[in-house]
C-alpha cells in the first residue's frame, strides 16, 4: 500500500512540477511587460495565451513559446475540437495507466506508470486551460533543430522508455 502513496505522490509531484515550470517561464521569462506578470495562482486560473517569442539562452538552447494544439511534435495541429479530443483520450489512457498501476505488483513498473500518467495529466490541463500544450524548451544543435517541448512532454517520454526497456531487457521471458 505504502508503495501506491508514494505513486499518487509522483503524479501530483510531475504535475507540479510542470504547472510551475511553464509558469516560472511563461511569467518570468517570456511575458513582454514583467510588470504584468501573474502570480502562480492567478496564472493557474487563466486562459491567456502569452504570444509566440523566444529567449536565446546558450548556443544549442533557447526558451520559446509555442502553442501545440496537436500532439507531439505539432501533429494534427489546426484540427477543430483537437483540444478536447486529445484531452477525452488522454484521460481515459490515464486511466488505463492507472489501474495497472494500482494492481501491479512490480514498484519498477508503478513508479514507471506514475511518471507517464504525472506527465499526461500536465498536458491535459494545458489543453484544457489554453486549447493547446504551452511547450517552451527549444533545443538545437549543428543545424538539427528538435520541436519544442516542456516538462511533461519529457515525463511521458521517459516513462514509456522505461516501460519499452522493460519490457524488452528486464520482463522475465516464459
């Protein structure tokens, strides 16, 4: 039971974490007039789209702001009621996620779990909240120029390359 707490508790710590990345950034970084800038809580209950823009902060690493109303990478952006449908299906694969969660017996396997529901939660508010993901992490490096991404985009990237190594090296084979 002790090791399920400790499950619900890295969701909620993810999903923290990216609330408060996106508005540390979005708030103290991109926003044109820091002096309107919005405190956590008033920035929480807010649908305002800050407008695309961009930091340089090292040669291979800026902070950006884009809107994603797709999925990852921007795929099937400028689809109409994308926002909701995205965000219908990625509860109801939260959910799946979470029943397995609850009833595996393997803490690998649960924490794995929690790190990808923690990560997909993140963005759902985002679509919720805004229509679209605020990604703000932009990478570049010899010309090669990765999609922008945030906090919870790497959660659920990390989380389901666990499971695939998992699942390939580590599951004891019949």
């Amino acid at each position: 039971m002790k090791n399920k707490h400790i499950a619900l508790i890295l969701i909620l710590l993810i999903v923290l974490a990216d609330q408060l990345t996106k508005w540390w950034v979005l708030e103290g970084f991109l926003r044109e007039d820091p002096s309107a800038a919005l405190n956590f809580f008033e920035w929480f209950t807010s649908s305002e789209r800050l407008p695309f823009g961009g930091i340089y902060v090292l040669p291979f690493f800026n902070l950006v702001m884009v809107w994603n109303e797709g999925v990852s990478f921007g795929l099937l952006n400028g689809f109409g009621e994308t926002a909701l449908i995205l965000s219908f299906l990625s509860i109801c694969i939260s959910i799946g996620l979470g029943v397995w969660m609850l009833k595996t017996e393997r803490n690998f396997i649960r924490y794995t779990l929690a790190i990808t529901i923690g990560g997909a939660i993140g963005n759902v508010i985002d679509r919720l909240r805004f229509g679209a993901v605020a990604d703000f992490l932009d990478i570049h490096v010899m010309g090669y120029h990765w999609p922008a991404f945030n906090l919870s985009d790497s959660a659920i990237t990390l989380g389901v390359a666990l499971l695939l190594i998992d699942t390939i090296f580590l599951s004891k084979k019949p």
